[in-house]
C-alpha cells in the first residue's frame, strides 16, 4: 500500500509547483504527527489541500487540542 501511494504522488508531481508542495506537504506531516504522537496530546490533526485543474494551491494545517 506504501508503495502505491508514493507511486502515485510522484505520478502526479509533474509540476514543479506540485513538486514543491509535496515536499512542503511531506515536511508538515512530519512535524504534526511529531506533535500529536506523544503522550499527553488530546485531539484532531488535519491537513488540507486546496486543489485547482490538478495543481496544489495551499496547504491548510490544523491542530486542535484538548484540555483534560
């Protein structure tokens, strides 16, 4: 399965916009799942992509956290 999806996000990262926003988006997760997978961490973690005619527009993260 993690295979198939890198093969397909290299397929679709002909642009050199979408090249750098994949990178970009690699980069982010990273860093959120580094944040919300550590003891203590209550919550949603979410990415989105803004998308038009196939090219990465912006990238949105958002952590929300919860008080306990």
């Amino acid at each position: 399965m993690k295979a198939y999806f890198t093969d397909m996000i290299q397929a679709h990262a002909a642009t050199a916009g979408n090249a750098k926003k994949l990178a970009r988006l690699q980069a982010i997760l990273a860093e959120l799942l580094s944040e919300a997978l550590r003891r203590g961490f209550f919550g949603v973690v979410s990415v989105e992509l803004s998308v038009q005619d196939g090219t990465i527009q912006h990238i949105r993260r958002r952590i929300e956290q919860i008080e306990k």
